[in-house]
C-alpha cells in the first residue's frame, strides 16, 4: 500500500468518525452549553463527509424544518484534503423559543452534542403564589423571598432592593445556599420592589413586596346637617402603593363636575380622599361611599348624609308657641263663659230683693199704727 492510498483511507477515516460541531456567533464555540435569551439568534454547524444520510437531532429525535419550530436547514461543500469535500450542515433558528432548549447533534452516533438553554423570565423561580403578583406584606410579621434558577441551583444570586444592593444587618438576613432573604419586624418601608440576579447567565427576577389597602378609621353611619352647612369626608386609607379613591353616591358616580364638589388629598397624601361640598342643598342628601384600591385589595366605607331645613331648629318653637297660644285662647273662651252666667244670677237675685222693698216698708208702717 502506498503512503497516498493510506493518508487517502486515513482521511476517509478520521472525517466519517469525527464531527466538529459548534455554536456559530462570532466565530465557531465548542461544544457545551450556551445561553440564548428569548427571541436571540443561533446557528449550530457541523461538517462530515458526505456519505450516507446525516441529520439533526435535539434530544434524541430528528429534527424537521418548519415554521412552527422555525428550525432552518441548510447543507452546503467545502474543499477539503486533496481531492475530497467536506458537506457543512447548519441549523439556524432567527427567533428562540423556550422549545429551542435542548441537546443538539449533528448524527445519532456523534460524541458531540451541544446544549442550547433559551433564557426566559420564568428561568428563576419565586415564592410567589401567583408569579408576576408579588408578595403581601403584614408588618411586623417577617417577610421571606426566595429565587431559584431552574437550570443550575448552585449559581450565586445576588439581591437589591428598589435597585440598591441589599446586604445583611440586624433585621435582613441573606442566606446564599438556597438563595433566601428574611426580613424580621418588618415595617412598611420593608414594601418595594426586590430583585434577584444570577450574573452568568445574566438574568434576574423581581419581586414586587406591597400591603393591602385598609381604613386608618371607618366613617360613621350617619351624618346630621343644615342646609347651607359646608359637607367634609375624609376617607381614611392607607397601603402601599398608595391607594387610589373613587366617591360614589347612592352607589353611582359622583358628579365631580359640579362646583361646590371639590376632592383634595388627606393627612396621609393619599389623592383624592377628602370629599368637600360647598353649601349642602337637599338634593345632597345621600349615601356617600369612599372605594378604595391598591391593586392589593378594594375596601369601601358608607355614611348617610342629611340634609335639614336651615329653619328647622325654628320649626319645633313655633310649634310650641301655637300651641300655648291655642291653649290660652281655649282657657279664655272657657272662662268668659263660665263667668257670664254668675253675672246673671246676682241680677236676679238684686231684683227679687228690691221687690220685696216697699211690701217690708208697709209692713212696719202698720206695726207702728198699732
């Protein structure tokens, strides 16, 4: 056998046994793993003889170009060793998905296999009962935050708070081996927004740390005015974030473009929460309900408003006063008529008297005689 045959065979040899693939970015990565971030680019190639039938596969199954999986194949020659080509299979895909991840070879029997893992924000998972909703805070219960990364649970995370590293002291404690934050005695400025970040890959999550809205004081179940009188309600509220409030009246909205209504703030700066109405007419009269809401929770308190006559405290005196006049007049009347007939009776009397006068007068008169 002559030494051209044998580098001939030796070729043949080496270039149907041995597959060269790799990640084509700026130029050719070994096999291993690589990180794609969701909607990134790859293209894997790999270069063998061109004998028998070679196909890509990813975990084990063929890979089949379509555009739901939106794989793109290609093959084309290259020169090589003496007289021999060299066929050069890509895969490519423009716009990675979460089903891209995976291992990929260039033919069932090749010792190279390259790992694709396409980054995505679900990558790391938080103890959030609903993920992307956060995290209720009850002060001064403490608070415990936890990401882990799905593919890898040894990386390191690295913890900030509204953007600022968050380190260990008295109340926060950081602990790296299960990549846990607890915040003993919490209060409400431990509210905010927490993110954890894995450095390689370059990927992270964020934790958004709220309270529920509630009542500092609830209104009262009714409210006495005059009409005329200025109308103050001062929805008491708070929670972070800071709530935002809507009036109703007799559960519709109220007509904010009247011009006695105003809406300001209360003590506590949460806007909107203080309801004024200038000079209280009847048609004021209402159940009046403050509704507020966080994105947390809603929470909403009533009070009925009445509106009274500005003469209404007269109303009763005058009552009172036509009712002693009535009855004076009812006592006078009695009287006079009680009276009237007293009168008649000393007159009768009078001139029974007088007519017995002169038959008295006689009478002496003829005892004399005698």
């Amino acid at each position: 056998m002559t030494i051209t045959m044998f580098l001939v065979q030796f070729q043949w040899v080496f270039f149907t046994l041995i597959f060269v693939c790799g990640v084509v970015t700026n130029g050719d990565v070994p096999p291993g793993k690589t990180f794609v971030r969701e909607g990134g680019k790859f293209t894997l190639t790999c270069r063998v003889r061109p004998v028998g039938l070679h196909l890509w596969y990813k975990d084990g199954v063929p890979v089949v170009p379509d555009t739901k999986n939106r794989y793109l194949l290609e093959q084309e020659t290259s020169p090589s060793f003496g007289p021999e080509f060299v066929m050069l299979m890509k895969l490519s895909v423009e716009q990675a998905v979460p089903i891209h991840s995976g291992e990929y070879k260039c033919s069932s029997f090749s010792p190279h296999s390259h790992r694709i893992v396409v980054l995505t924000a679900s990558m790391i998972r938080t103890n959030e009962e609903v993920p992307g909703q956060g995290i209720i805070l009850n002060p001064p219960k403490p608070l415990e935050l936890v990401c882990n990364t799905t593919e890898d649970l040894s990386r390191d995370v690295t913890w900030f708070k509204d953007g600022l590293l968050l380190n260990d002291n008295d109340r926060v404690q950081i602990f790296s081996e299960n990549n846990t934050v607890i915040v003993k005695s919490t209060t409400e400025n431990d509210t905010g927004e927490y993110t954890c970040a894995v450095t390689d890959p370059d990927i992270n999550a964020t934790i958004l740390v709220r309270t529920r809205t509630e009542f500092i004081e609830m209104f009262h179940s009714s409210l006495n005015l005059v009409q005329g009188d200025k109308l103050v309600l001062s929805c008491q509220v708070k929670g972070i974030p800071t709530p935002t409030v809507t009036w109703l009246k007799d559960g519709s909205s109220l007509n904010s473009s009247d011009s006695r209504i105003k809406l300001e703030a209360n003590e506590k700066g949460v806007p909107n929460a203080k309801l004024i109405i200038e000079e209280l007419d009847y048609d004021d009269r209402a159940h009046y309900t403050c509704e507020a809401n966080n994105g947390v929770n809603n929470v909403t308190s009533t009070i009925l408003v009445r509106v009274k006559d500005k003469l209404a405290a007269l109303w009763p005196f005058l009552g009172i006063c036509a009712e002693v006049a009535v009855l004076c007049a009812i006592i006078f009347v009695y009287e006079k008529k009680r009276v009237k007939p007293d009168f008649d009776e000393s007159d009768t009397d009078q001139n029974v008297e007088n007519k017995n006068l002169p038959d008295q007068r006689e009478g002496k008169e003829i005892r004399q005689r005698k």
